[in-house]
C-alpha cells in the first residue's frame, strides 16, 4: 500500500476528431507524468467525445478508435482511464472505458446503465454491459463506472460489496442549473453510505447546444470533498491519496459559480467553442438597442473578442432615436465594428411587389414580418460576404410563444439567448454590468419597457402578459410538464392561460427551424423536446 | 368450430387527438358490425396514432386514454383488438394491444420487441412486454402481436409454439421504397415455415416526415395471400376463415403499384395529410420554370385540388423568357391561381443598403442569395397575408450538397421533394404526365437542362456533376454510408467524390434549418440520419 496521485483530465474533446483527441489526450498524460502522476483519468467517450450522434454508426469508427489506441500506447509509466467506443467481434457496441499502462490494455469496462431520456439516446447506439472492472494498482483496489452508472444504486453497490476503495468514474454530463452542486450534494451522501470514495471527471466545452461544465470533483468516503476543479475551465487536477490516513489531501477546491455568473460563463463558453471549432472568422448580429441583441452583443465579446465581433443597427420606422443612439454607445464600449443599415427602401419595395397582390388588405404582422425578413437577408448578406457567422438573438420567452418571425430576426447559425426566459435576460444584463467597471449594456437598455419596434408606440406587453407572468406560466407548462388546469389552478388567470399554452403550442414549427442555441434550463427547446409538428392534442388535462 | 370474418381497419389517425380517434374507430366498429364481422382489428397505437412523440410522456394522456376507453365501451357484439399507451400502476409504460368484447377487456398485449434505430425511438418512451396473449374465440386460437414483434423470429416462434392459429398484427410501419412488397414476401416465407395465420392491419397517412402506406394483407399459413389491401387508401376490409377448409378465402387483392406510382402517390399522400391535418386552407409555392417547382406544384394540385393552390413566378434578370412562359403554361393546364412578382427592385434595394458594406468586393454567391432570399420573403408575405403554407420545392439531392439558399428558396413549411433525388424527380415529372391525357408538366421543363438561374447562363452541371454521377455518390454516401474510400474504389473520380462528400458534411447546418418533408427512402434527412453540427469526422476511411 502506498500513496499515489491521480490526475483528472477535464477535456474538452472536439467530437468527431478522434486523431485530434488522442494527440491531446497523449499531451495531457505526458504533463500528468512530469507531475508525478501514477493515474490519469479522461471523461467517458473521450476518444470520439460525446454525443457523436450518428458518428458512432459509421462503419469505420472501429478502425479510427484502433488507430487512437496506437498514439495512446506510446505513453509509458502512467496508468491511463479513457472512454472509447467498444465494438466486439459479435457486432455489439459498447460505452467503454479502458484501463492502459504502458500500451497493454489491463481491462475494459462497459457501461451498464444506458440513460435514453431527455437529450440521451444511448439505447440508439450501445449495448449494455453486464460486468463490473475492478483493478488493484499501488496496493489500492478501484472500480470503474461510466456517467449514468454512478445514479443507479444497485451498480454502485454491487461495486462497493467487491472492496473497491475507489470508483474512477467518467462522465459527459451536461450542464444545466444548479447541475454542478447537485452531483457534489448527491455524491458526498452515497460516498458516505457506500464507503467508497469517489473520483468524478467530466467532459468539458461547448458541443451545439449541449453545455459540459467539467466541476470535476474527488469525494472521499468520509464525505468531505477533496478536490473540486473549476466549472467551464479545461485543464488538468490533481488528487493524491495519502496511503497513511487513508483518504485523498485535500487539494484545490474552486468555489461554486453565483447562479448568474454560472449561466453567463455557460453561454460564453457554448458561443466560444460553437463559433471556433466550426471555423468561422468571426460573428455579427443585429443590434436593434433592445436587451436581447445587448445581452447577445456581450456575452460575443467575451466569448471571441471585441476584434471578431461585428454590430449592425437596421432602424425603420418604428425604431426610436434612443435605440439607434444606445446601439451605437453599447458597440462603442464595447469597441466592436458598428454599422447602419436602413431599411426603408428595402421594406419599400417589397410592399409595392406585393402591392397588386394585398391591394387594400389592412396592415397586419405581414408587414411587421417584412421588415424582420429585411434585416435578416441583411445580416445573411453581410455573413455570406465576410464569412462571420450570424448570432441569432431571440430569447426562450418569445420563441415559446412565436413572438419572432421565421426567416427574419430567427434568421442565425447560433441563438445564444434560446434557452434563457426574459426575466433571467435583465437579470442577466445586469449582472454583466455588475462585474465590470463601465457598464457594457447601456442602462436605459436595461430600464425601458421592452418592445420589438415593429408598430408605432409597440410594446412587448401589449400582446403579451408582463414577463414575470408569462416566464411564470412558461416555466409550468414546459419545465414543469403542467396541464393547463393546473396551472390556471395555480391563480393565473384562465384567458391567458388558455392564450399563452396556444401559443406553444402552435409555433412549435418555428422552433423547429430556428438554430441551435445554448441548453442551460432541464427542459430546452432542443433534442429533449420532441414533439410532431401534426398534432391533435388538445390543452387542457 | 365455425367460420368467421375479420374486418381490418386501415386507419389514419390524428396523432395526439384522442376522442376524435376512438370516435372513428367507433364508426368503424358499427360499419363492420353492419358487415357481419366478428372482429375488428387496428393498427399500432390507433388511439392516440403513431408516432406521438413526447406525447407520450404528458401527464395526462392515461386519464385521456382511460376516456377513449369508455367511448370504446359502447361497442357490443364485435371483438375490438386496438392499440394504447398502456401505463401501469407501479409506473411502467408499454406499448400495448387491448382484445374488447362488449365493454370488457378480455386480454392486454405488451409489445416485447421496441425499435430504437433509424426513425424509431420506442426505447425512450416504452417498457419491454415479456408475456404473449393468446386467446380462443369462436373455436379459433389467436394470437396477437405488434409491429416489431413479426420481425423478431423467436417471438414468433414462441407464439406458434403455443398453438396459435392466427397472429394477429397490429402495425405502424413507415413506407420506403419496396417497403409494400417486401413485407409480403417476409412473411409469406414467415407463414409457412410457421404455420401461421397473419393478419397485419397497418396504420395509414401521412405524419410529419413519416408516410404510413397501410397496404394491409392476410396471408393463410400455406403461404398464399388471402388479401391485400391498397396502398395509401384508409379503409375496411375484410377477410372471411373457412373453418371447414382452415383457412382465410381469397378476398380482394389490390395490385403492387408501380415504383413511381408508388412514391408519387405517397408524396400526394403525405402533403394532403400535412396541409389539411395542420389547418391550412390552401398552399402557395414559387414556379420557377424548372422541373422541381414544376413537379411540385404537379403534387401539390393531385394533393388538395387547383383551388387551394396558389404559384407565383418572381422572375429576375437571370431568369430566361422560356422559364416564364412554361411557368404560365403550367399554372393554366392545371388551373391554379398565377401571379408574377418582380424581384428587381428588391434586389436593387438590397444592393444599395449593402454597398456602403460590400464596396467594390466581386459578386459572388451572396448576390445569388439576395434574389432567392427576396423570392423567399415575398412567399411567406403572402403566405403571410392569406394563410396559405408554403411548399418548399428542393429536392434531395440540391439539399445534400447545400445548393440552396437558407432562408431563400428553402423557405416553407413541407419541403414535398426533400427525400427524391434529381433523377427520380425526372422520372416522376415523366409518370405524372404519362398518367394524363394532357401533360401537366410542360415537356420543355422536363428536356431542357437544369438550371437555378441566378447568374447569366448558368447551369447546374457547371458546378456539381451530372445528376446521375451526383446522384450515385450520394446513395452510396447516405443511403449505403459507404466512405470517401469505399466510393472512390467503385470508380468514381477522386475529386469529385472528395467535394461531394466535403459539401453534404459542411451543409448538415443548413438542412437542420429546412422544413420536414415525405421520407421515402431508407435514409433521409430526417429523424433519422443525426449528427452533430460541430463536427471533426474527417471523410476518407
């Protein structure tokens, strides 16, 4: 028995690369070993990253994963723990982890509980294995499990009841509120009763629009918490056991993130590693001096930097004098290429193409729509031109109710604010604002009643209840899964119950078109949502 | 002993509409009752139709399926054999088939086998069943089964082994080519080898991007069909046991369709189903004098009929005098309504907001994109306007290689063509007008070559390969997932296979924005075919 030091490799994988993965995983376990380290351990499917989709049908990924286990074998004198895909002579597909020293594979694992909920669907790719790893290193016993496995009691027990001292457990688990504290809280209580201490690395980085927040932690089994590496941040952490007292030292423990400061860092980090590992230059978005496009405008900021970011104001109008100038004071803050585009002729011309076709039809939302379509085909303009990727700014609130026009102001590769309602964008913005000197976001930005221009005198409250209202109703019934008799149960008021889960309802084929955007909530529009676009259900129970 | 008939309800539900289906079925029952039938069976899930989705996951669909139960109650005098979401106290979810008598519930049947590839995802949703049902009736011993289940060999074995006469089947099985006949084929050889009875009653319609064919069949364990429904067509049908000669008589046998016939009329099928089920009271789409708009509206006109289809040409400079004049032509043979909008002096407006951005950079795609997405926008104002949904009218091919404009022509609610390869277009256009006495489709459309019109002489063939070669790298890439290797070694040239591949793994952005559309072949860009839009997976092995 002796001590030992493990080295907890928060990675962030490009999915797909498995040549690209291996090299730097190969780097990470080379740096570990200058540091002493006896263990490295990578994040489930580290090889190919998670979730590769369809990638894992590919009938050459076995060939791809062989060659990466050949740039792993030259790392000598360090155990390696990594995720890889596990495909048997018998045609079966295993979530694996690996055990590798000095380029023998000691075992391999195979994950046994396939989660397929939500925005998994493991049970689309792998076969469940049956077969707990157990390996003796340094005197001391450890156990290997893979994500999902960790909360199913019975497997955790089953490994507890073989003396394992140590579960090495790899993870790609995605990131939504209060997630980082919730998996320490609920680990330290079963290290606790399984007397087992517990390693815990996760995947980190943006992957379309799922968040991986790494907060990889070590818990011994007394419960305390060892090692707690920082959320969002890749990088390498190390635990080293004391054979002595029996447990880990405590190490660096990075304080958990204010929720704010938890969502804003996640949206920077997604828009980051979506931007940059799909190649594009740079981005631009509309600023129209509202909160979304401000909030969108800063978080591209500090995701890529002021240099990559391109502003563009498209007034009509509608659009009032303030809005133009707090667009251009926020651009000039925040020292990012600024333009003005009108679009009066445009929208012109549109109305007399369509003139012998309206004739004298009263002005509805088409015309509105125009407008949005006109700025949109703008900034497709612009990216098409330039090659910057558009950032697309709408918020959870107004694509849940289709208060956006597809095609217009959806218009964008990446809807960073797609998963945040708008009352968490004002808190969102001010935030932003509180951790800088200058404020970034204009406070009149902040301060004004809410409006998408699109009418003379509009504002969003006309059509819609106040936010702190709808964001309310909104989180029922889709975070919640609440009926509409539940919720107008709850003291909200029937009509606009009745109004507001219509109006899900019916734009589900907007949502359907929009781009990707970040998930932060446990119920995003996204791969978890799933609903026909054809579909008889009627509100009510 | 004695003998019996057995009606097969080919039945389209309203996914997600409970009452309204469980009152059709009653109005089935009452109509084979009328018809002496002693048993009425219905497809997979007929209560709430297939495939619901997260439906199936809302907290009230068993009180809403427990409703539909008491509608059902009211049958007397007939069997029932039905599919439902069958939810269990101790929090299980099955996807079952219930046998009625009278009010009772005589037996409940949980599918063992659940598809979780390709377009299925039942493991999200269901438990697995683990028992048979087997019941006698009228001196006969059925059993049922559903869907899945008849492809799992040992299932059907179990079943055969328990004595079991007559397999009952209830399905919801997605159409693709061949689909229809291979399904009779695999089970007559089933049948025999079995000693088996199947009755497959099959779910009929269109659902989203799904087509159910319906194309039900009875086939005696000799191995002879007893009977075959039509493909598409909802219905009754019935099929009459001889109990002295042991076996079902020889009742109607509705022919194969032809391969064309059999994709038109599903495309037909699915685009009625999508507008009429999503309330739409007519469509509009842009004819553009080429073959795509040209077949489409061909669809679009055998789908909902001339009066409910709007076309509207926008010709720009690029736009040749002939393509005007087959448009018009077109519109007039099928009598639907025929507007021209200009596009000019939009594009100019746009060129001259741009300017100020663009300075003197040289054309390039993003022009061609400003007239496709000035076409785009005047569609969805009129779409707008007068609540029409737009059809988009790319087909696979174009959308397989990105040659399409995101929020430009790809703009839309159905996209009719988006699982049809260009030279399966030809050959449709060519059926269509075959089938007629008067060709619908100008022959001009048909010869001349192929062409998007957005610059001075263009020609598809400048820049891609002809359809045939395009089209054979891309089945062997999607349809086959042969790699860049595999293709090359079949003879095809390495640069070309090279940019093929490049552009359909660089556009999977743009299709995740397009609009749903009828699958019809093995792989389409759909449900089915998922892979992430951060992506490092380097073609070549």
């Amino acid at each position: 028995m002796k001590s030992f030091k493990i080295a907890l490799a928060q990675f962030s994988p490009h999915i797909g690369n498995l040549e690209a993965n291996a090299q730097k995983m190969l780097e990470q376990a080379n740096e570990a070993k200058k540091q002493h380290a006896d263990l490295i351990i990578f994040p489930e499917l580290s090889i190919l990253g998670y979730p590769a989709e369809d990638l894992l049908l590919r009938p050459s990924l076995n060939q791809r994963t062989q060659q990466a286990f050949e740039q792993l074998r030259e790392i000598k004198d360090i155990v390696l723990v990594f995720g890889f895909v596990n495909e048997t002579e018998d045609g079966q597909r295993f979530n694996s982890a690996a055990v590798m020293k000095d380029g023998n594979i000691l075992g391999i694992y195979n994950k046994q509980n396939l989660p397929n909920y939500a925005v998994f669907d493991e049970k689309r790719y792998f076969d469940e294995g049956h077969q707990h790893l157990v390996f003796e290193y340094l005197g001391h016993k450890f156990g290997v499990l893979i994500c999902e496995d960790l909360w199913s009691l019975p497997t955790v027990q089953q490994l507890a009841q073989l003396n394992v001292e140590t579960a090495l457990v790899l993870n790609a688990s995605p990131y939504e509120v209060g997630k980082p504290q919730h998996r320490v809280q609920t680990m330290t209580e079963l290290a606790k009763q399984l007397h087992l201490n517990v390693v815990y690395v996760n995947q980190v980085g943006g992957q379309d629009d799922l968040i991986f927040d790494g907060t990889s932690f070590v818990i011994n089994q007394a419960g305390n918490v060892a090692l707690q590496a920082p959320t969002y941040q890749e990088g390498l952490f190390y635990a080293e056991y004391d054979a002595a007292q029996k447990h880990f030292k405590t190490a660096e423990i990075s304080p958990a993130l204010d929720t704010l400061a938890e969502i804003y860092q996640g949206l920077v980090l997604a828009t980051r590693d979506y931007v940059q590992r799909s190649g594009f230059p740079g981005v631009i978005l509309g600023l129209s001096g509202g909160i979304d496009s401000a909030l969108t405008l800063a978080i591209a900021v500090d995701a890529i930097g002021a240099d990559k970011v391109q502003a563009v104001m498209m007034p009509y109008t509608y659009t009032a004098q303030i809005s133009v100038e707090d667009a251009a004071e926020q651009a000039k803050t925040l020292g990012v290429t600024f333009g003005i585009a009108e679009i009066h002729p445009i929208v012109n011309s549109f109305m007399q193409t369509l003139y012998p076709f309206f004739g004298n039809s009263p002005s509805d939302t088409t015309e509105e729509n125009l407008q949005a379509r006109a700025r949109g085909t703008i900034l497709m303009g612009l990216s098409n031109k330039f090659g910057n990727l558009v950032l697309s700014t709408g918020n959870k609130s107004e694509l849940a109710v289709g208060y956006c026009t597809l095609y217009g102001d959806m218009v964008g590769g990446y809807a960073v604010l797609k998963d945040v309602y708008k009352t968490i964008v004002f808190e969102l913005a001010k935030y932003r604002n509180s951790i800088a000197d200058t404020p970034v976001i204009p406070e009149r930005v902040i301060t004004r009643p809410p409006s998408a221009e699109l009418r003379p005198d509009q504002k969003d409250q006309d059509s819609l209840p106040p936010y702190e209202v709808l964001d309310a109703i909104l989180y029922a019934y889709i975070e919640e899964d609440q009926s509409q008799e539940d919720i107008i149960s709850k003291g909200f008021e029937r009509a606009m119950v009745e109004k507001v889960i219509q109006l899900v309802d019916r734009n589900e084929y907007k949502r359907r078109q929009g781009a990707l955007g970040p998930r932060i909530s446990s119920r995003a529009f996204g791969r978890e949502r799933r609903y026909p676009l054809v579909n008889g259900w009627k509100a009510g129970i």
